[in-house]
C-alpha cells in the first residue's frame, strides 16, 4: 500500500499540515456514528411518545430523557472525531534544527559468482548472503553503506548512502546468472571497495570493508589488495558463507530449473568449499576479524563490532521541523468520551424497598 504523503498549507500565516491524513476517515466515522446515534435516540422517544399520550408518559417512563442518550451519543461521536484528528497528526508552526549525522563509512563486499548457488546452507548461499546483509542494514544507526558486487569483476552496485533502503532495492537486483564475467576475484572486490571509501565525502575516521563471500579466490591477486586496505587503516571483516565439506554447484536453465551440477573440463563435478583459512588471514591482515555462524546469522556480531568503533560526523543539514498539536485534540477527546461514560441515559434512580 502506497503511503498518504502529508497535506501541507498555511493557515493565518503559519506552516500547517497534517502528518497522517488518512485518520480524518476516522473523523467522519465518529461524527455520523454519532449522528446515527442521535437520530436513533430521538426515534425511541417518538415511539414511546406515540404509544402513550403525552399526560401518561411521565407515568409510565418516569426519568426518562430525551435529551440524555443524544447528549451521551454526541459525546461519544465527538470525542471519537477529535481522536480521528489527534491521530492525523496536526502541525502548525515550524522550527529550523541542525540534524547531524554520525556514523562510520561501510562498504559491503559482495560474492554474486555461481558458486553461490550451492546450497549447503539454506535456502542457498546467495540467500544466506542476502539475509546476513539485510540484517546489517536493518541494525546500523547512522552508518553509510555502500554495495560492491564481484564475481570474475567487480562493480559498484549502490555508491555510500544512509539511506538503507535504496541499498535493500540494489540488493534484490543481484544475481549470478546476469554477472558479466565469471569467476570469483575477491582481489577486485577488495580494491573498488578501497575506491569507494577512499571518494567519499567528509569521509570517516574509521572505515570498514564487510566481505560477503565463500571465500574461493580464482585470480590470486589479493594480497596485493589486502596490503592496500591495510596502509590505509580499513579494516575487512570478513563474513564467511558455506561449509568447508563442499557442495557441488548447481546449474538452471532460463525458466530457473535445475539442469544439472557444474563439471570441469575433465566431466567431474566441480565441489566449491568456504575457504575459512584464506578469508580469516584477509581479515586479521587488516586488523579485522573473520565470522561464521554456520546455523545462524553472523552479522550481529559486525553490528556490534562497528557501534564499538569511533564515529566521525558524516552529515549535517538544517531541517524544518513541525511543531506537533495533536495533544490539543487528543487530550479533548478523551475527556469527551469520559463524560459519556459518566452520563446516564435516564435520571431514573432505583428506589429503595
């Protein structure tokens, strides 16, 4: 469902609006149920008043007031009414602040080669890649994020950004089948994510490489790379994904399905293992630390290795803020219905024996 953007207009002079407009449904629900209500008070009394002569209905129904149930039900549409507008979140009146924002410079390393497809943890390693990576976005305060995909290259899928969102929108693009080389070169991926930090504005003090992958380096290149991370104070934690018993590579057809495994120029079935060995010496290399949690997710523990490190202020801007009223609507609205409740609908009392 596409959210309701906010109604914004000016009032006597002053900025107003209303935050969450689609509450004023509850307004009107609230005045025409107690209008319904009103109205089907005053319907009872006409019957009553039709059935008995107007010198006999003191008698029969003494106490009874017409005005009452339609006083209670006027209460309790209004009341509902002013709590429908309370919860569209008026504002008037605007304020101008200095928001900064503070965090480290995080770029994530992505392995997308075909040997993600292999499904020794499930629902496959790609998977379980997608979901340590959305719950890294989904804890970071403040952090910027970039996203660098590699397989036999590497490219730049979302540059640095705050806005976690967009990066989650790069992230379900990713696919194996749709990488322009094939391969696994963890040395590229390692070098475009060092360019992608070292042209960052107002870049961090402390910056970090998050290294999703198995870990299977075709190329060999990555000391050179891991050297270049570690004169320049950027730490690689790396994330490893897979088993170290192996699992054969599937390979699909266009439709998706399953075709067969991968063979090698000699026909035998190509096994890809997590290199565990290779990714913890990339990581202590730069002072990082290497994670696995072959049952869970291991990204909590990057979480908490990240809030530990020092924050640099990455962004500041002067925001408007509104001023919020709803505590005038809400506060009348709860007494409306409260005396309601107090309100009886007749001043009949019970009479003692």
């Amino acid at each position: 469902m596409t959210p309701v953007e906010p109604w914004r207009f000016t009032v006597l002079g002053y900025q107003a609006g209303l935050a969450q407009p689609l509450f004023l449904l509850l307004v009107l629900v609230g005045l025409t149920l107690g209008l319904l209500a009103l109205v089907g008070a005053l319907r009872r009394r006409s019957r009553v008043r039709a059935l008995l002569h107007e010198r006999h209905a003191e008698r029969f129904t003494p106490g009874v007031s017409v005005w009452r149930p339609a006083a209670q039900s006027g209460l309790y549409g209004l009341g509902l009414a002013l709590f429908g507008f309370a919860l569209a979140q008026p504002q008037c009146g605007t304020r101008s602040e200095l928001t900064k924002r503070r965090g480290i410079d995080v770029v994530v390393a992505l392995d997308a080669s075909k040997s993600m497809f292999a499904r020794d943890v499930q629902p496959s390693r790609l998977e379980r890649a997608k979901l340590e990576l959305t719950t890294l976005l989904d804890e970071l305060k403040g952090d910027r994020v970039g996203l660098v995909v590699f397989a036999g290259d590497a490219f730049i899928q979302s540059p640095l950004t705050s806005d976690y969102s967009a990066v989650k929108l790069f992230l379900r693009a990713v696919d194996p089948e749709v990488m322009p080389q094939g391969g696994t070169n963890v040395g590229a991926a390692l070098r475009l994510a060092k360019q992608v930090l070292d042209n960052a504005d107002r870049g961090s003090k402390e910056r970090v490489v998050v290294l999703l992958t198995d870990g299977e380096d075709l190329v060999g290149d990555v000391g050179e790379a891991t050297e270049s991370l570690k004169d320049a104070g950027v730490q690689v934690l790396a994330v490893g994904v897979g088993s170290e018993s192996g699992e054969p590579i599937p390979v699909f057809d266009r439709r998706g399905a399953f075709v067969d495994y991968k063979k090698d120029a000699a026909g035998e079935t190509v096994i890809t293992r997590l290199d565990r060995a290779g990714l913890t010496a990339i990581a202590e290399a730069t002072g990082g630390t290497f994670y696995f949690q072959p049952r869970g997710v291991a990204m909590s523990q990057v979480v908490e290795r990240i809030d530990q490190m020092q924050k640099s202020e990455l962004e500041s801007r002067v925001t408007v803020r509104y001023d919020e009223r709803f505590q005038s609507y809400a506060i009348p609205g709860l007494a409306l219905l409260a005396l309601g409740m107090l309100l009886l609908p007749s001043s009949r009392r019970r009479s003692s024996p």
